[in-house]
C-alpha cells in the first residue's frame, strides 16, 4: 500500500445513513422506518461497520475532514450505537484530528447522556431539526415534539460542550402567514445558533401530505418567495451570511460537510440509500435496509447505478451545484477544468444581470436572492447553452 504524505492526501467526507425515526414526518420522503427492532438495529449496526471496515482499504490517499451523520434520526438510533459506528471510520480510515463530525438530532430524542457521551467521543456538530416554533403546526406535520423541547434540546447540548450548532426551519408550513414566519425566526434565533438552514416546504408525491394537500392551507408561491426573501434579509442583519440557497451561518460556521456537495468535493456514502462520489465515480447503495444488511452479510452487492462521470460531463455539475452557492462560478475556472469557452454563458448571466437576478463581483458570477427564486429557470438556460458548446467541440 502506497503511503501518502498527509499534506498530499485528498479530503473526504463520509456520510452515514441512519434509517430509523420515532415517527415519519407528513412531508417526509426520505428513506426511514419506523418499526423499532433492537435486532434489526442490531444487525444493521454490524452490517455498516463491516461496510465502512471493508471501504477503508481502498483510500489510502485521502483523509476524512468531515463526517456526516444524516438520516431518519441519528439521536433515535442511540449513543452507544453512533459511537460504534464512528470508531469503525476511526479505525478505518484516516480522520483528521480538527475534522467536523456531525449527527442530526429532533428534540424529542436529545438527552444529557447521549450529549456528553458523544461528545466525548469526538462529535462537536449537532444538527437540530426545529421545522417550526407553532406547536399546533408541528403537531400537523406529525412532529414528534413540541418548541418547548427544542428550548431544552439547545440548552442540553450548550451544557454538554457543543459550540456549534445548527438548527433547521421550514416555510410554507399550513396554515403559516408570512408574520408567523418572521416571529418564528426571530425566536429562534433567541437561541443563538451558529447555522441556520431555511427551507421551503416541497410536497413530495407519496408522502401522506400530499394526499391532502389543496386542504391544509399551505402557501402558495409567491407568499413561499416573500417568506424566502425576508428570512434572508433579516437573518444578515442579525449576522449570518447566506453561503447557499437554503443555509446561514454566522462568520467560519458554514458546514464544511454539505459545501462538498456543492464545491465538487469528494465523499463516500455508507447505510441504505446513502450516495457517494469518489474517484470520478458516482453511486449508491441499495434503498432497502433489509437487502442491504444481507448485502453486506454475504459479500453480496450493495452497490448500484455506478456511473463514471467524464471530466467534461463535470461541467454541467459545476453550473448545477456552484450557482446554488453565494461563491458562485468564474470564467478563469471554468474553462481551465472543462476546455470549454465561458463567453457564451457569460451573455446569458449578464441578461439576468439586468434583471437583479445575478451580480458580478470582480471575475465571479453569483445568483442573487431573487435569482436563487429562479434558479431553475437559469440553469436550465445555461445547461443548453453548455450542452451546444459541447456539441460543437466535440464536432472538432
């Protein structure tokens, strides 16, 4: 095995499913159960070990900078078990000492001890799921707690040590006004979080939400880009910066986890339904916890829809996934990585320059607020302009 200086090694992230939740969430699409059976959980905790055990190996030449436990509800799943599951990466892989390792949380499943346990275990990232300060509207959205629980939950987690943490709002919720959603920011905020992550609420076909939809009074969406437009603004001038279109953090506190999905960055993906991209390579593991323990159990495969991604077809992530970031994009970059010309995307942004929805600072192109609103109208725009640029390079 090749042995790389440190300063040479490559950064990873690692991301962990954990597909176990109290309770599903209305407007939930993401792949959870909710049947708890300690067997199962069991099995399932045996399983990725092996998996992350196994993987390790194969990537002698990076080192993991960032560690993302994600779910279903990592707190639900329990200290002893995440510990377990962190020590595995520990041991298999090379992890930096100052790396950011996070666990999402809902308030219900938050205790002292498994704050200070994971605490002391090197987690120092909490990811609060809040949704909404209205109890009634949580209780809609089958939240299993109250906004009196979230309270505890910061105070727990301040008490424990951890100094950055990130909590998660939703918009357009039922019956929500655009008043109840400034006063729901301005309480949360009361908690003095370091990140704050704002989304709209998206009724996803199959989730119990959407069977009742046009009865529940949910906002339409032009009171959603009122919303979107007056969270950004107030949430500046309390001092956190947009860094992407649903994120807020105060100075140095933006997840560095999350930006490598939008800077291009490395990570590999462990537990069912988990994505991984590594070494030009794009894949996932099966959505299905059952074949997935079995998987692995029996040297079976786990993997599928394994695509390598050529370096110009690259390109289009780039617009895709930069433009949702405030650091937006630059002609110099672009065509050094791709060899393709930037001059006839660069048209296309300078007439959305004139209309407010992007903005040019020095060499580099962002969206604005009113451009995030529209970013899909955008980047379908530059996505056909690129893919005739392409057509005609390849033509050479």
């Amino acid at each position: 095995m090749p042995i790389f200086p440190r300063s040479e090694k490559t950064p990873l992230g690692i991301y962990i499913h954990i597909p176990f939740c109290r309770s599903k969430c209305q407007y939930c699409d993401f792949y959870s159960l909710t049947d708890r059976d300690d067997t199962v959980m069991d099995r399932y905790l045996r399983a990725i070990c092996r998996h992350i055990k196994e993987t390790g190996p194969l990537t002698p030449g990076y080192r993991v900078d960032t560690v993302y436990f994600g779910g279903g509800t990592p707190s639900f799943f329990g200290a002893d078990g995440l510990a377990a599951i962190l020590s595995a990466v520990r041991q298999s892989f090379d992890v930096s000492p100052r790396a950011e390792i996070t666990f999402e949380a809902n308030p219900d499943s938050i205790s002292r001890r498994l704050l200070r346990r994971l605490r002391s275990e090197g987690f120092n990232r909490v990811s609060i799921g809040v949704q909404c300060d209205d109890d009634a509207i949580l209780q809609q959205l089958g939240r299993p707690h109250t906004y009196e629980d979230v309270q505890t939950a910061v105070k727990l987690c301040r008490k424990a040590g951890f100094d950055n943490l990130s909590l998660d709002l939703m918009f357009g919720l039922p019956g929500q006004t655009l008043q109840g959603w400034l006063d729901t920011l301005s309480h949360v905020l009361e908690l003095e979080p370091e990140h704050m992550s704002c989304y709209g609420l998206r009724v996803e076909e199959g989730t119990p939400l959407y069977s009742y939809r046009d009865q529940c009074g949910i906002a339409d969406d032009e009171t959603q880009a009122d919303m979107y437009l007056a969270a950004v603004e107030l949430l500046r001038r309390k001092g956190y910066r947009q860094y992407e279109i649903s994120n807020f953090a105060q100075r140095g506190m933006a997840s560095k986890h999350n930006l490598k999905y939008w800077t291009g960055g490395e990570y590999l993906g462990f537990g069912p339904a988990a994505s991984s991209d590594f070494a030009g390579k794009r894949f996932d593991t099966v959505k299905d916890l059952a074949a997935y323990v079995e998987g692995i159990e029996t040297g079976g495969q786990v993997i599928r829809d394994l695509q390598e991604i050529p370096p110009r077809e690259r390109a289009g992530e780039y617009l895709i996934t930069r433009l949702r970031t405030t650091m937006g994009i630059t002609g110099a970059e672009y065509e050094r990585r791709y060899l393709l010309p930037f001059a006839p995307l660069e048209e296309k942004l300078e007439e959305y320059f004139s209309s407010g929805h992007t903005v040019r600072i020095n060499d580099r192109w962002r969206l604005t607020p009113e451009g995030f609103l529209l970013s899909n109208t955008i980047l379908t725009d530059l996505l056909l302009i690129q893919d005739r640029t392409i057509a005609q390079a390849n033509k050479r």
